[in-house]
C-alpha cells in the first residue's frame, strides 16, 4: 500500500480531496486510511490515465522490461511511476464495488475447476498485498505447512536440487546476469567506479566461467567420460582444484562491487550463493581426478549442502528456482491473495494469486500470465513435497485497464482476467 506522501504527490495536491456523495472531503496525512478514501470512480480515473503513459513496459519478477522487445530497461522514473500505477490498483481492488463483482462472478460461475473462483478471494487488505518469494520459509507459511511437514520438505528438495548439474548451472547463470548487467550500467553508474573496478570485475568473471568450464566433470550416461580411470601417480602432486578457488575469486568480485555494482541484483544473488560455496569449499572439482573419484565427491558434496542449508536458505531457493525454471530470480507477487477452501468438495482447495497489468494487448497479458503461472507452479511443487492433505487447484488473476472479463487456460492452469473499469 502506497505512503501518503506517494500519493499526495501521485494526486498532484498535499491533501486528498475526495467527493463521495456529493459531499468534498479533505484529508490531511493524520487522517483516515488511503483505502476508505479513494473511491472506485476516482481510482480508475487515476489508473486510466496513468495506464496510457505504460502501454509497453511492466514489472516481471522486479525487473523492468520493455514488452515489445522483451528487454530489461534502466529507467528509475518509469519503474516508480510503475509501482505507483501497482499500488493504486491495489487500493482499487478493496473498494466495495470491485469486492461486489468478484463475489458476483464466484457465485455466477459454475462450480467447474476451470470457472469457479472461491467467494472471498482477495477479500481482506492483507490479500491484496504484495508478496516477494525468497525462501522455502516464506513458500511454507503462504501454505501453512506445518514445522514437522516442513523438515520433509526440506529433505525432498535438497535430494534434486543439490546436484552438481544443478549448482554449476544456477552459478553460471548468475554470473551470466551479472556480466550483462555491468555491460548495461549507464553513464551516471560507471562514473561512481573507477576503470580498474570495472576490468577487474570483468576479468574475474571470465575467470569464474573459465573455472566452470574446465573442471567440471560431465556425467552424461551417453558420454565417455565414466570410462576415465584414475590419473597416474606422476599427476597426484598437481594442484586439486576445489570449490575453494571459485569461493576467492567470489569475494574478489564482490571486493570490487563498490557503489553502484553492490545493488545490481545478479551481484545480490552471487553474495547468497557463497553461502553454499562456503560448505563445499573443501570438495574436490578436478576433471581428471577420474570417474568414481568424481562421483564419490558430488555425493560429499550432496551430503554436505544437505545438512546445511536450512528453510531460509536463500541459496536453497536460488537452487530451487533454477531447478525448476532455469531462471535465478525471486518472484514477485503482486496481489498476494491466499488458499481458499472449496465449498462444493471436501479436501479441494483454491490457490490465488494475482497481478495488475499495465496494458490490455494479447503480450502483456500474455507475461503475466507467465510470470503468475511460474508462482503457482512452486506451490504447487512444494504442497505435494509436503505430501498436504487435498487438492491444490491453481488460479490466477489479472486485472487491467480495457480489457473484458474472460478466462484463459495455460499449461492447464486457470487464468481470470478482470476489466478495471467503473
């Protein structure tokens, strides 16, 4: 929910002039809350006209992307307006009005899977709030699952994402990202770093792939490479290669993060990541250390990382995320929404969630739908890791500006989209 102050200055005034009933209010900062101000009728006013302004752009997982172009954009006064634009239409959806529709379509729907939408969806403030998914804690406490369910889920998710395949390509994807978003730093940030922060960042980098690249061992069934025997003894006093190495060149990276390069969010993610690193310091990494020898230490490793990292493991998550995705990112949910119970069937739950959308053209739709889709697909994962008792059915919502009432279907999930309007 949007400070005073935003939205004083989203309103133009210094107090909120509102007319409800013929009769015009003003409202200083000490007074009433935002929602029990702002009217439908003056909400979508707002929402209308700041939608114009953002037909191509949105926020997808807290990166700004041109939709068109499906690139990442540097704008700060965009991504501001944005949220503004966001938090506006949070409040929209808690006036009566809107609240009025969403029970007129829970009990006008037929009771399908795919048409049903639970009656008190969205229904209390704290549902229309935004949610940022960080941990397995945070996954666990939307699903209310229990401390003892939760060691199980710990447990079953540790056992496929704590591999080595796993870890080395979360890893390259960060530095992936990383990489990029250096190359894509304006003006105004490089001049916060020196040329040699820079380079040496850059530098680094390569040096982490290069790592990646030459000491991990493939273990493709389809290869040869389970056919390799163990070096000869005239090697043994070579230098192993250990995850060690990749931990220093870590902490030489981010030595070099000062100002600007501290915040960028690929940097952010390197730093939860020597969480990890640090457990596994001491396992061996070599490529030529031989087929058994190498299995013998991804299972430490395995063993190692599974001991370790906890619920509120970020590192855990990221790991998780990859596994999943492919992407490192944590998601972002707009409209936090909740677990509804169905009333027609025993044990059959409702899981929503939803997202206010800039534009109403078939590709922003189309994002969302995604970005809500890959949210709804964790908990999913994590509801049935948790062996919870009933049935977990999937929806999102989406509302925007222009757009008329329908449903959409995606990878069998159901997806409500719902006009901002009068």
């Amino acid at each position: 929910m949007p400070t005073r102050r935003a939205l004083n200055h989203l309103f133009g005034v210094n107090y909120l002039k509102i007319r409800r009933l013929g009769i015009v209010k003003y409202y200083h900062e000490e007074g009433p809350n935002e929602e029990e101000c702002l009217t439908p009728e003056f909400a979508f006013q707002k929402l209308n006209k700041m939608a114009q302004g953002l037909g191509n752009v949105d926020l997808v997982d807290g990166k700004l992307v041109s939709i068109g172009e499906d690139s990442v954009l540097k704008d700060e006064q965009i991504e501001q307006r944005i949220k503004t634009f966001k938090s506006v239409g949070r409040l929209y959806l808690g006036t009566p009005s809107v609240q009025k529709s969403l029970k007129k379509r829970a009990t006008t729907s037929s009771f399908a899977a795919t048409e049903s939408i639970p009656e008190l969806c969205f229904g209390r403030s704290d549902e229309r709030e935004h949610l940022t998914l960080k941990t397995l804690t945070s996954v666990c406490s939307y699903l209310n699952v229990s401390s003892q369910q939760r060691k199980s889920v710990r447990l079953a998710i540790c056992s496929q994402v704590n591999q080595h395949r796993i870890w080395t390509g979360a890893l390259k994807k960060i530095l992936s990202g990383l990489k990029a978003e250096i190359e894509s730093m304006n003006y105004q940030q490089r001049q916060s770093l020196s040329v040699k922060e820079i380079t040496v960042s850059e530098q680094i980098i390569s040096r982490c792939f290069q790592f990646l690249s030459e000491t991990c061992t493939t273990f493709n069934p389809d290869s040869t490479s389970w056919m390799r025997v163990a070096p000869s003894p005239k090697y043994n006093s070579w230098p192993s290669h250990r995850w060690e190495d990749l931990l220093d060149m870590f902490n030489d990276l981010i030595k070099c993060s000062k100002n600007e390069m501290g915040v960028l969010p690929h940097m952010v993610k390197l730093e939860i990541m020597k969480e990890g690193l640090y457990q596994i310091k001491d396992v061996l990494v070599d490529r030529d250390i031989g087929y058994r020898e190498a299995r013998l230490q991804e299972s430490l490793m395995q063993k190692k990382l599974l001991k370790t990292l906890g619920h509120s493991s970020q590192c855990l998550f990221t790991l998780l995320l990859y596994y999943l995705y492919g992407n490192v990112r944590d998601l972002e949910i707009e409209v936090r929404g909740g677990v509804y119970k169905r009333k027609d069937k025993k044990n059959v739950f409702f899981l929503c969630i939803g997202k206010i959308l800039t534009s109403d053209n078939e590709m922003t739709i189309g994002i969302g739908v995604k970005q809500l889709d890959k949210a709804l697909g964790l908990f999913k994962f994590v509801w049935e890791a948790a062996e919870m008792k009933g049935v977990l059915e999937l929806q999102g919502h989406l509302w925007c500006v222009g757009a008329e009432d329908r449903i959409l279907t995606y990878r069998s999930n159901t997806f409500f989209l719902h006009a901002i309007k009068l």
